[in-house]
C-alpha cells in the first residue's frame, strides 16, 4: 500500500490579500551576498572573498501574527475560559493527541459566502457522504473561500461555522477542526450587517465562542480541501509550540493510504 501526502497548508507570504491590513506579515528576504559580513564577524580575518562566490547565509526577517498563514488556534484565543469555566489552555498546552487523527471533510462550497452553518446542516452533510463522527476525529470544512486566497475578496468568502453546528462535533468528542476560510466564522463583514439589524451580540465570533463550553481548536486558512476524499485519510497538524501563545503556524499534511 502507498501513501501520499497532500500539503493543506498555505504558504506564509508578503503581499497578498491574507489578513486584515493591520496584521498582513511582512516579510524580509536577505540573500547570500546581503549577508555575508555577518559571517565574516564570527570570524576574524576571514573575507568575502574566502566565501564561495562571496556568499553568506540567505535568511528572512519576519514581523508576523500567529494568525498569519496556516495556524492552529489554541482554547484561548477563543476566550480565558473553556470547559465551562476552567482557564484555557493555550497552544503550547495543546495535547499532541489532538493534533494527529483522521480526518473528516465537510464539503460546504455550495453554501454563500456569509452563510452560518447549522447542527442540521452538519448532520446532513455527514448523512450524505455516511460518517458517523468519532472522538477525536479532526473535522474540516470545505467552503468557497479555498481557492479565493490571496485575491481580494478572499475575507469576504465562504461560509462560517456556528455555535450550533460547532457544537455538535464538540460533543461527540472532535477537538479539532478546520477550514479554508480566513475564519472558522462566517466573514466579519457579513456577520456585521446581522449586527447591525439585530445588535444581537451572541452572533459575534460564536463559532469560535463555543469553546467556552467545551475547548477544542481549530486549523484556519486551508488549503486544497477540494481533493480530499470526504473520509479515508489522517490528518497531522502539530502547531509551533509558543510559550503562552493563542495559535501557532502548522504545516498542515493529509495522509492518504492510495
């Protein structure tokens, strides 16, 4: 039997339409002969013209969000407490059992961009493509926001994951689930027109609020959802581990067993 591994993750990158402005990464590529007096310093007497072709080291220089990319959200991010009251647990705490398990995808792309997916719409999905769900299986879903990154409606695009349907994979045991989209959410532009109406504010970030009542995390801006069988495969998605951190970039991986 073979196995392929299909790469989930998008890249982490400067310049494109990822994040809101205030928290779009930016990103400084130094090349070989950028850098090569940093290594002439280590040490004394060597000279650029020791070096192979005058080159040092090629490295970049970073200022980012731990939502940038491809990340895993911890507990916390969502709110201080979770499970009821306890303190959330946040991504250096995450248990590593979590983070590898099989895999489940929700294909939502049908769904418009804004939409807020129910607990029957769930169950309906899951009836059709016959699952029934485990613990710990790692949920993804599959919106209309996957192919849209980087161009510039992508924050607008896809559906979003709410407290109800959130819910009913919390409990029957998942603890991680994931999406293409920018947010587990519905796009806050689309929520913001609901609040605007109703200044109902259980509709703000409910999907991510549900971990108040049972913590889970979950993976955002996926990617290549769409050739992923619905079930069949496993899913590794191990996050940096930041001390204290709300999220951690993964590169996220579906294991497939052809």
């Amino acid at each position: 039997m073979s196995r392929r591994i299909v790469d989930i993750s998008v890249a982490l990158q400067s310049g494109i339409v990822s994040d809101p402005p205030f928290m779009l990464p930016k990103i400084d590529y130094k090349t070989g002969p950028e850098t090569a007096e940093r290594l002439e310093a280590f040490f004394p007497g060597l000279t650029r013209a020791d070096l192979p072709n005058g080159e040092g080291w090629a490295m970049e220089f970073m200022e980012v969000a731990t939502h940038n990319g491809t990340h895993l959200d911890a507990p916390y991010h969502h709110h201080s407490t979770m499970d009821g009251g306890q303190r959330a647990i946040t991504i250096d705490e995450v248990p590593l059992e979590w983070c590898m398990a099989p895999g489940v995808k929700l294909d939502f792309r049908h769904l418009a961009d804004g939409h807020v997916v129910t607990a029957a719409e769930v169950e309906a999905e899951l009836a059709r493509i016959g699952y029934d769900v485990q613990p710990l299986d790692i949920v993804l879903v599959n919106t209309a926001a996957g192919v849209k990154y980087g161009d510039p409606d992508y924050l607008d695009a896809g559906c979003g994951m709410g407290r109800e349907a959130t819910l009913y994979l919390l409990e029957r045991g998942v603890r991680v689930t994931g999406t293409d989209a920018w947010s587990w959410d519905a796009p806050f532009s689309h929520t913001a027109k609901r609040w605007a109406e109703t200044h109902d504010p259980s509709i703000i970030w409910e999907g991510h609020r549900a971990s108040m009542e049972i913590g889970y995390c979950h993976i955002e801006k996926l990617s290549s959802l769409e050739i992923l069988p619905a079930t069949g495969f496993t899913v590794c998605c191990f996050p940096i581990k930041i001390k204290g951190g709300s999220a951690g970039f993964t590169r996220a991986v579906a294991i497939l067993d052809d």
